[in-house]
C-alpha cells in the first residue's frame, strides 16, 4: 500500500502528506519504520534532509506491476489480538498458523548461531536502532547505571512481573499483581503457581535492578535469574538455577531441541559470549530474546529468563525498560515459532519494537505524571510496617521516641534519623482507608486514633 501511494506521485512525498493520505490511521513512529524499511529494501528512495525529506518510488528492474504489488509491504494497524507486523513477519504468521501436523519437525540448527557476528551481523538494522534509542532515552541518561530503572521501579516491578507472567497463561490481572507485590496480598480464586510466579518475577526484578552490579551479561547472571523464575514451579527441584541435563519438547511447536547436557552448556557460553561482545544495547537485548529460548538451556522458564535478561542492557545504560505491557500472548508465540521452526527473527523483531514503543509511552513519555519511589523506603518496608503495627496495636503516641525503641536490628544505626522521620512522615497521612497496606484493620486503626484523640484532649 505504502509503495503504491508514494508510486502514485512522481515527485515523491513527504511524510505529512503520506500521512494525510492515510488519515493518520498509524502512529508517526511506526509510518516511520515502515518507510525506512522500504528504503532499505531499495523499494523506495528518501531524497533531501529533515523537514525537507521526499520519498519517492523506484522502479523495480524487470519487474511489471503485478509482481510490483506482491512485494510490496503492507502498513497493517494491529488486530484486537495482534500487533502491526511487517511482510515477512505476515509470513511468519501465516506459516506457523498451520496445524501442526503440516509443518516440518526440524533440530536445533547451529548454523543459525554461528553465522551471527557480533557488531557486524545486525537483526536490528542501523534506522531501526537509531530510532528505539531515540525513544528509549531517559532523563537519567548521564547518571550512574541502573538509575532510571530504580526511579521507576515500583512501577516496573508491577507491570514486568504481571505482563511477563501473562504472556506465560498467568491469569493474575495487573490489579491483582499490584495487590499482591505491594501488600502482599495474593488474589483469591487463583492458583498458588501463578501466585509464585509473579513473586519469582518481583525477585528477579530486584536482584537486577537494586544491585546494578548484577545486570552484566554473563552465564551466573542467566543462571541467578533461572533460579529466582523458576523457584517453586519446578517438577524437580534439583533443576532450579541449572542448566538441564534431559531432552524437553515445546508445547505446540515441531522444533526439539538440543538434548546433550555437555553440548548445552558449550552452547550456553557461546550465546552468553557473542551477547556480552554486542555494542549496541538494542540489538543485544534481542540477540538474548532470540537465542535464549532457541536453546532451551533450563528445563523451563527460559523464555522468562530471555525476557529479564533482555533488560539487561537497558539497565546499564539507562535506558526505557522493556515491560512487555499489554503484548498480547498469541503475536509473541508466533513470533518465537518462526525462531524455533524456520530461524527467522521478523516477527519476534515486530513484537519487540512494538512492546518497546509501548514500554516508552509507559514510562519515558509519561515520566511527568509518576512519582519516582523513594529506595529507601522500599528498602525498608518491611521495618516500616512491623514499627507502625506495634505502635497502633499498643496503643502508644507516634512519637520519635517510640518509634525509635521499636525500630529492629535490620536498620542499620547510621540509618535511624532517616528511619524515624519515614515512619513519622507515614503516621501524618494514616487513616483508617489506607491502615491496611501495614496490616491494620479499619477498626483497629480507628480505635487507636479514638484513644489518641482522648488523651490529647485530655492533656489539654
């Protein structure tokens, strides 16, 4: 469609104006993509610089209309289920839609890693890097590693753990993880796997996140990451945090993978290798979403660790964190089907730009409205919670000196004047609605507040 409509004007159009011939159906970012696609597929050719770029149609040597048309690229706005995709990501579709039984059984192809070089081989093309670093650049992007994912990261603890769980079958809803990770409250009616899930999933994000140290790119990472995943949901617990040492098969698919233990670990290494040599943090992060679940090294889990680990780079480099936030579960195991079944990376490239377009908007664009978390009040929530319990249920005044022989041991010392002042700050917003994120009932708090009400006026 895109090429018919830029063929139609023999002097080339700008974008504003392909984008009012098309009524402005796709997002500017995406109309974008599709454009530097077709220019890099020689379909098209870009003349002029910035506001003055004209796009203009090339013809297509010994080619006549008709197979003009069936090369062209189609611009298609995402379905209720699916996302926009390309051409060859159509294909991709299209073939692993068949029945299973139609589609050819096909082995782990070491030719599909071994072609690959790093800072040389690209899945991502230049444009389309140049593009998702524009989108993925923070405000902290001069700060120390690892600062924009803690500014966010009460958030990006809720959405990562719900939307990677989700695309896994977990029926939790985003609200039900807030419930849970925030206060601890598993939802009623669900299994306790899925609950486990989503916790392994707080974890995991945790240990990335709080200690920047750990977010590098090396086989104990991938193992640390499999080991919080997968604690609790594995048949063998033996398997947790190792690399597996029997054949596995994938649901739905015709691809086996490698099955020697010894291969698999050789293998590990080098994926983990060529991935640490990887520049560019894009590209590095979808080398991992790629390969990790083509090798299936764990049991289970794997495409979880790949997720997590694809964030990774956007860590270090403090860039927008991948959450997967509203990718719908069907586009993605389509997408790694053609990786397992035909070793094309087209459509799982489609899903990963959308998701992190997506990603963007969540936290880059609308960083204005979100109230960065205080670390240091995540780091203690815990003591935070037991110290305004024992005050209330004790019946005591929310002074400095009672929160200060309440406070424990895991406070270090250094800490207490900081410590005292959060609980202080806490008591001055409590109220019988918000009581329970400490594990107050309503009345409990309010017969309290009663009590202290009486003997200020008292006092009076």
């Amino acid at each position: 469609m895109l090429v018919a409509l830029i063929g139609a004007a023999p002097a080339g159009l700008g974008i504003e104006a392909i984008a009012g011939q098309l009524g402005h159906r796709y997002p500017r970012r995406t109309l974008q993509r599709r454009l530097a696609l077709l220019v890099e597929q020689q379909r098209i050719a870009m003349l002029g610089e910035k506001r003055a770029t004209r796009y203009r149609r090339l013809a297509v040597p010994g080619g006549d209309t008709a197979t003009q048309a069936l090369r062209q690229t189609p611009l298609q706005a995402p379905s209720q289920d699916y996302v926009p995709i390309t051409a060859q990501g159509a294909d991709i579709r299209t073939y692993v839609s068949q029945p299973r039984h139609l589609r050819r059984p096909v082995g782990y192809q070491l030719e599909f890693l071994a072609q690959y070089r790093p800072n040389q081989t690209a899945y991502l093309p230049p444009h389309l890097r140049e593009q998702l670093h524009a989108m993925g650049r923070s405000p902290a992007q001069q700060t120390p590693a690892g600062t924009f994912a803690k500014d966010i990261l009460a958030r990006l603890l809720i959405d990562l753990s719900w939307a990677s769980s989700h695309l896994e079958g977990n029926t939790y809803s985003r609200l039900d993880t807030e419930r849970l990770i925030a206060y601890g409250q598993a939802a009623e009616g669900k299994n306790a796997l899925e609950t486990q899930m989503i916790l392994n999933h707080k974890q995991a994000i945790e240990y990335l996140v709080l200690t920047p140290e750990h977010a590098c790119v090396q086989t104990d990472t991938l193992i640390a990451l499999h080991a919080f995943l997968s604690d609790g949901l594995m048949a063998d617990p033996a398997s947790v945090g190792r690399i597996r040492r029997r054949p596995v098969e994938i649901g739905g698919s015709v691809y086996m993978p490698i099955a020697l233990p010894q291969r698999l670990e050789e293998l590990l290494g080098s994926v983990v290798q060529m991935a640490a040599e990887i520049a560019d943090p894009f590209e590095q992060a979808f080398f991992l979403m790629v390969h990790l679940p083509y090798l299936q090294p764990f049991e289970d889990v794997n495409k979880r660790v790949s997720r997590l680990a694809a964030n990774i780079a956007f860590i270090r480099h403090n860039l927008c964190p991948l959450s997967f936030i509203d990718v719908p579960q069907q586009a993605y195991v389509d997408a790694m089907l053609g990786v397992y079944e035909l070793n094309r990376i087209e459509l799982l490239r489609d899903v990963f730009v959308w998701a992190y377009e997506r990603s963007c908007q969540q936290y880059v664009a609308m960083q204005q409205n979100l109230v960065p978390p205080d670390i240091f009040r995540l780091r203690h929530r815990q003591a935070l919670s037991e110290v305004i319990a024992a005050i209330v249920r004790q019946g005591q005044a929310a002074t400095e000196q009672a929160v200060r022989s309440h406070t424990p041991a895991t406070v270090a010392l250094a800490e207490h004047d900081h410590f005292v002042q959060l609980v202080l700050a806490e008591f001055t917003t409590l109220h019988a609605g918000n009581a329970v994120r400490f594990g107050l009932r309503p009345l409990e708090f309010s017969a309290w507040q009663s009590q202290q009400t009486g003997q200020h006026r008292a006092a009076g």
